[in-house]
C-alpha cells in the first residue's frame, strides 16, 4: 500500500513537472527538466498548504492558493508575474492534455501532483 502510494506521487510528480517544463520551455526559455521537478514539489506543497489555512473560504481561498502557486514559480523563472502565470496556464494545459490521454489508454486517473487543479 505505502509502495502503491509512493510510486502514484513520483509519477504524478513527473507528470506535473513535465506541464512546468513545458511552460517555461515556451514562455521564458528555460530548459532543465530537475529544476521543473523542484518547482512542481514546491508548488504542491505550498498550494495544500495554503489551501489547508484558506481554502475553505469561498472564491478568496481557491484565488489565495492559486496567487501562491505562481509565486512560486515567478520566484524559481526569470521573468514576471504575467510570465510566472502564463507558465502555469501552458502547465495546467499540457498536464490535462497528457493526463486525459494516459487516462484514455487505462495508464492513470486524472491528477497529477505539481499543477493545482488537474
């Protein structure tokens, strides 16, 4: 069971940082996959973390744990606000792309760790 549980979070891991990979491949330039890998660690743990302090208030807290996430990726890429963010719209979009076709084959369910809301 903790093996199961393990191996789901690093696959799911890998899958989130690969959105992050490809998003700041095409938004910033930036090209190394690790660094994607940490961003997508850091980015879970303090989007449960601030959704476990606000997120249960309506509409601020979603908004809250969102703005938190791409902090955290305006913090680890060159760039600004408006990049950090379109880095996470190109994330969410190629995790939901691949999720839904892993999904189709019977590889996987439907989240990925690393990118909120897939």
């Amino acid at each position: 069971m903790v093996l199961a549980t393990a191996v789901v979070f690093v696959v799911s891991l890998l899958i989130g940082a690969l959105g992050i990979y490809v998003g700041a491949r095409a938004i910033v330039g930036a090209g190394d996959y690790d660094h994607a890998i940490v961003t997508a660690l850091i980015g879970a743990i303090v989007w449960a973390v601030v959704g476990f302090f606000v997120g249960w208030i309506p509409l601020l807290g979603p908004l809250l744990a969102l703005l938190a996430y791409v902090a955290v990726i305006n913090v680890r890429y060159p760039g600004d606000w408006t990049a950090a963010a379109m880095i996470a719209l190109v994330a969410w979009v190629t995790v939901l792309i691949a999720l839904y076709a892993l999904a189709v084959i019977g590889v996987t369910g439907f989240d990925a760790v690393g990118v909120p809301g897939v």
